[in-house]
C-alpha cells in the first residue's frame, strides 16, 4: 500500500564562547530543526518502494553570532528516488534558502543545492549459497 511518513529531527550542538575576529561576533551553541514529510508507492507483489518524493523545511541558529545577532538559516528542499533495478536506486533533489541578514549587519546568503546521486544495494558474495537478507 501507499506509505506515507513523517519525520522530525533535532540537533544541539554546545560550543565554548569564543571570540572571533570580527567586531562584536562570537561563537555560541547551535540548534537546528526540520520536518519532511515523505510519499513511497508500494510494488503489490513484493511491497517493495518503486519510488519516493519527499519535502522538507529546515531552520537554524547558527554557531556564529555576528554583530551581536545570531546568525539564521532557513530551507526548503524537495526530492526523490526511483528503483531503477534490483540492486540500482537513483535520487535527487534541491534545496533552496536563505542565511543571514544584512539589516542585523551580517552577511546574507541565497542558495541554491542540487544534489544527486545513487545507491547500489545487496552486493553481497555468496548470496546465492547462503541466501540474501531480506
């Protein structure tokens, strides 16, 4: 059947205060937040995924904190993959977003990510002998 799935993350991340050598700027903890939600088709037969999309939001206060301001991000991205073969699996997806702020006298940022790649899957030697994980 159609699976849908939600997904949730959180990360902390406590740095030592230190100074950097920018004019009131400072390193400082870190946290950063994401929800994606994510849609894989089911093959009947096997119940396995034929494909899958997903999106997701992100937001981030940075380490650095730049004239007194913490530095922010924050992205959307969108996604996939395909099951190309039995042991090939294709993905892609773009990310999009925005850190800092020039009216807080940082920098700002607008970017854009593409990536892609792919996923060999089960190689194993003596599968056929032993027998494969499933």
């Amino acid at each position: 059947k159609n699976t849908y799935t939600l997904s949730v993350e959180a990360q902390y991340a406590k740095w030592d205060r230190q100074k950097l050598n920018y004019t009131n700027s400072f390193v400082d903890n870190s946290y950063k937040l994401g929800i994606g939600l994510e849609y894989a088709p089911r093959i009947k037969k096997s119940n396995v995924e034929r494909y899958y999309l997903a999106a997701g939001f992100n937001y981030e206060r940075n380490y650095m904190v730049i004239n007194n301001n913490y530095l922010h991000d924050l992205s959307v991205s969108f996604g996939g993959g395909y099951n190309a073969s039995r042991i090939i699996y294709l993905h892609a997806g773009i990310e999009a977003g925005k850190k800092g702020d020039t009216n807080a006298g940082q920098y700002k940022e607008n970017y854009v990510q593409f990536v892609m790649g792919f996923t060999l899957k089960d190689i194993w030697i003596g599968a056929k002998k032993f027998g494969r994980y499933n």
